[in-house]
C-alpha cells in the first residue's frame, strides 16, 4: 500500500494528534538498549544508540536525556518519497519559534516538539492543514 505523495493534499488531509506521555531523547554509547527499557524509536549513530523513550520509563532505568518532548502523529499516510511535506511543516512551526524533531515512519510522519508548546504546534498545524498550502514562505 503506497503512501500519498501530492504535497497539497498531504497537508489538507493531515490530521495532528497528539499521544499522550512525555518523551526524552537518549543516547547508550555501547550501543545496547537497557534491560526494562522498550523505546518508542532507535538510531543508531557512530556516537552511541539514540532512543527515544517515555520519560518516566527513562528515569526509572536511570537514562539521562534532554529535549522532553511531545509526540505528534500527522495522521495522514504519506509516501516516504513525497518531496516537501516535512519541510512545509517544520516550516509552520519555525514560523511560531517552534521546533521539532521528525521521525519518517511506514504510515506517518511523527514530530517530537517542546512539551510545554504541544498546544501551540497543534495550532499552528491545523492552520497549515486548514489553508492547504503547498507553499513554503521564506
């Protein structure tokens, strides 16, 4: 099942929403995943392991992370070669002084944003979806 790929479309019929929790961004130098720990994502990097986990469970395993984050789901599927859709929503959030961190899955798009400014990001998304731009403002 292919995603959609036609920019406009993406962003008329994305529907954000927001999954409950607060996330942290983690790194394991050796590369392992703690015992008790299941991570929501993982990339591995020549500097160590990056997880993205709960951050209760992360501080119950005694993981050290930063960014706590909101999870997003653009719960539209998208094609992962359709050109501009996380440019044009990551530009609408930069717009607000909002940033994020993406993750591309098989089905959707996931954004990581600042968790105090969850409320502000959906906001800022439903305006991008309501206008359907397919235009990104400098």
């Amino acid at each position: 099942m292919s995603g959609e790929s036609d920019l406009g479309r993406l962003l008329r019929e994305m529907k954000p929403e927001l999954q409950p929790g607060t996330f942290l961004f983690c790194s394991v130098a050796d590369g392992a995943v703690p015992d008790g720990v299941a991570p929501l994502a993982t990339f591995r990097e020549r500097e160590g392991l990056t997880l993205v986990v709960e951050k209760r469970e992360a501080e119950d395993c005694g993981l050290g992370g930063t960014f706590e984050a909101a999870w997003i789901t653009l719960t539209v599927h998208s094609d992962l070669a359709a050109v501009g859709f996380l440019a044009a929503v990551a530009s609408a959030l930069a717009r607000e002084g909002i940033p994020c961190n993406a993750i591309a899955a098989y089905h959707h798009d996931h954004l990581f944003v600042p968790a105090p400014q969850a409320q502000l990001a959906l906001a800022a998304l439903e305006r991008l979806r309501r206008d359907g731009r397919a235009c990104v403002e400098s």
